[in-house]
C-alpha cells in the first residue's frame, strides 16, 4: 500500500484534470496517478515550453499542451495550478467537477495517510512571506525538530508527502493563488504578514486580494492562532476573520515587537527577548523576524533555538541578496521584489547612492508610490522590459532615467557609470515573464552578468 489509503480509495479510477503545467500541476499530477486516478494535464503553452515539467510526468498521465480543449470534457476532479486563472477552468467546474488546488491536495493525502502534523505553520502576505517562511524553518531546524519547508517558496506539498509525519513541523509559504482553491486546508498557525496592491488583475479589488489571503483561516478553530500585522490595514480590518488566538508582530499584545534594540515576546508562558536578525538589512526585515518569532513560539520552539537563527541564518537566494562587490560597487539582487510596495520596502534599506535595475512584465498597480524615495536614495533608474514605458511616464523627472531594454545591457551601463560607494539594485517591481521564465531565472542571470564584469 502506498499510506494514502482513504484518498486512494476515493480518487481509484476517477478522471482528473490537472489545468496548467508547471512546478505544481507536475506535483499534483504524479500524487493523484499514485493514487490511482486517471489524470490528464492541459497546458495552453507549446511543448517545448514546458519539456522540463513534462518529463516529470509518469508515462499514464496523458498531456494536452498548446490548447485547453480537454476543459470541454466531464471530469470528476479538476486541479488548477496557481498561475491559472478561474476564468479558465470554472466553466468546467461549473459541470459537477470537485476543485482542488495542488496545495489542497496536498493537504488531503496527509490527512487521508493520518499524517497532517500537529505543528503546521503556514505564512501569506504580499511581501516577506519567503524570508519569513525560510527564517521560521531555521528556528525549527535550531530546536533540532524534524522540519520540512515548503509550497511557494520552493518545492510544492503534493511532493513532499512522503517527507512529513505526524511530528514533522510542516513550514508552507501560501500565496493568494493557492489560497483561492484551498477548501479544507487547516494549518494550526496562519499568519498574514501585510496586503498590499498586487495581482489585482487576477483578484479584482483590494479587498477581494484581503479576504483571499485571509481564507488561511477559514477552517481554524478556537484552539488554532492567527499571527497578524498590526501596522497593516487590512490585518486589523480583518482579523475577526482568524477564529483561534490571534496573535499581533508590531505594537500590540499579545504578541511579539522590536523596541529599539530587542525583539520582544509578551506571549503568555512564551515570552523572550532576542537580538535583530544578523544578515536581514532593512525594517522590513524586523518585520519578519517578529512575525517568524511569534509563530516559532506558538509552535513551541525554545528561545535559545530562536536566538540561534536569528544570528545565523543567512538570507534567502533573490531577495536583497549580496551578489559582488566590484570596484567598491555593491551589487544586490532583489529579483523577487515583483510589486511596488516589495521595491519600495528595499530601497529604505539603503541611503543611497542607488543603481536602480526596474521593470519586467507590468502587473497593474502604478509606479508613482516610488517617487518620494527617489530624490534621496537613487541616483539613476535604469529601465528593462515590457513596463519600461509605463514606469517612465509615472517616474520622470523625479531623477535620471535610462531605457535600457535588456537585463543586460542594465549592467553594462551601471558598471560604466557607478561610482565607489554606489549600489546596483536589481529590484524590478514587476513580474519576470516577459523576459525570463520567472523571477529565479531573473535573478540568477543578473548574478552571472555581474559575476563576468572584468
């Protein structure tokens, strides 16, 4: 028997459709044909776009790519990857299909294999969700409990089912994508680190942005715990929403904020007091510690463990990450900074002078919140992709704008203009596909172009 019994039983011979083909529609596909379902996956991109995922597939799952005309046939069970819109699947649902994300699904096999760990943690918000996810695994891994991190942040839950037990501590970063098909999902603690404009044409409005990222608790009881932002609008608008403890990072109790030199916790029997994060620059970055502070306590982790990864841990790969320093010029990838509000937050952790590296695939929201830091803090902004238009017209004349059009051709002109003392920040404020196939391979292309400066 594989352990996923009850599931196997229900999804035996079924027919199932996995919409989208990417990191996730792959994890889903290869579970549900481990459970014996019959499953087919529609991609709208060509083959060769997706060949890495598809050689992933086992040999029964049959693959439609280039088209969605599997959508107009009757399935039993649909699951969407993130990145594809209800528009695209919900006439088919709309037939009598059930619709389960791959996080959901993920979260039903442990549950059906009698494995969903009694320490969850899952972390959403508009920024720091990665950093706070990563930094949140470390303490665990510092208390030396068995811990698995995963979802957005890097390997979906559907494929790390068999790495996770009932004394696991199961850390899953979730972004609104995920959250929109998650019916049953329950972790024991959600935290909503901020909501800021993102993906609104996906979503709509802002508020329709909150509440999604607030079904984190739609199936929390009183026993479970919301960890939210208190400095954040829509934290407090909504927190009603978290049925269990609800728990504040800022300024209120009970909870756990920074007072000038200390993180400290007013949790009732978990309180503490620690150092700033050693390798994390920035305020935000105080705001993820908070926030991966207090969940690590409601988790159960020791103070001493806490303390250890707060000096130790390093950083996350693309997100303000120290790349080289050449000719005494730092240059900082901070390729996952893909909205306003993420870019904005990385340049009030330098004073200046900034190269800066924006644009990619517009997502919606305007530029125009940028202005106010410029004059202070960026010497130059230096132009790429698709938005480049849209982020002249909303920037100019606020400080010297360049299009440069290519990643490339960026470094190239930063090298030749920065001066000692300067920093060259790739923090683009904006989606990557227009260019490259997401924001790692953004990131990781600046690295090499900046690794080959003579």
């Amino acid at each position: 028997m594989n352990g996923l019994d009850a599931l196997t039983r229900w999804l035996d011979g079924r027919r199932t459709l996995v919409v989208g083909l990417g990191k996730s529609g792959a994890a889903a596909a290869t579970l549900l044909s481990r459970c014996g379902a019959r499953v087919a996956v529609t991609e709208s991109r060509p083959a060769g776009a997706v060949a890495e995922w598809t050689r992933r597939l086992p040999r029964s799952v049959a693959r439609e790519t280039g088209r969605h005309r599997l959508l107009d046939e009757k399935w039993d069970l649909i699951v969407p990857s993130p990145g594809v819109s209800a528009r695209v699947w919900s006439p088919a649902a709309r037939r009598g299909a059930w619709v389960w994300g791959e996080l959901e699904l993920g979260y039903r096999a442990l549950c059906a294999a009698g494995r969903w760990p009694a320490r969850t943690a899952a972390i959403t918000g508009t920024n720091g969700k990665t950093t706070t996810t990563a930094l949140l695994g470390a303490m665990a891994r510092a208390d030396g409990r068995p811990t698995v991190v995963g979802g957005n942040i890097g390997t979906p839950l559907c494929d790390l089912i068999d790495d996770v037990g009932t004394e696991t501590v199961l850390i899953l970063e979730v972004s609104s994508y995920q959250l929109e098909t998650a019916s049953a999902f329950r972790p024991a603690v959600g935290a909503v680190l901020n909501v800021t404009p993102d993906h609104l044409g996906r979503h709509g409005t802002l508020e329709n942005y909150a509440r999604t990222k607030f079904r984190m608790f739609q199936n929390q009881g009183t026993d479970d715990a919301g960890v939210l932002n208190d400095r954040d609008l829509w934290c407090r608008r909504l927190a009603g929403l978290a049925p269990g403890r609800v728990t504040w990072f800022g300024r209120r109790s009970p909870g756990v904020r920074w007072d000038g030199r200390r993180l400290r916790s007013s949790l009732p029997g978990a309180g503490g007091a620690w150092p700033a994060p050693a390798h994390l620059p920035g305020r935000h970055n105080i705001e993820n510690a908070e926030a991966a502070t207090a969940c690590a306590r409601l988790l159960g982790l020791s103070a001493p463990a806490i303390a250890r990864a707060l000096r130790d841990f390093p950083g996350v790969e693309h997100r303000l990450e120290s790349v080289r320093r050449w000719r005494g010029v730092d240059f900082v990838n901070d390729s996952k900074a893909t909205n306003v509000d993420s870019t904005r937050v990385a340049l009030q952790a330098f004073g200046g002078p900034v190269r800066l590296i924006l644009g990619g695939e517009h997502k919606g929201s305007p530029y125009r919140p940028l202005r106010e830091l410029l004059p202070r803090r960026v010497a130059e902004i230096l132009l790429i992709g698709e938005a480049a238009p849209l982020i002249a017209r909303d920037l100019q004349g606020s400080v010297p704008v360049v299009r440069c059009g290519t990643l490339a051709a960026a470094v190239q002109r930063a090298a030749a203009t920065a001066r000692r003392g300067d920093t060259v920040l790739l923090s683009p404020a904006c989606a990557s596909f227009d260019q490259f196939l997401n924001f790692e391979d953004r990131g990781r292309r600046f690295k090499k172009l900046v690794d080959a400066l003579p």
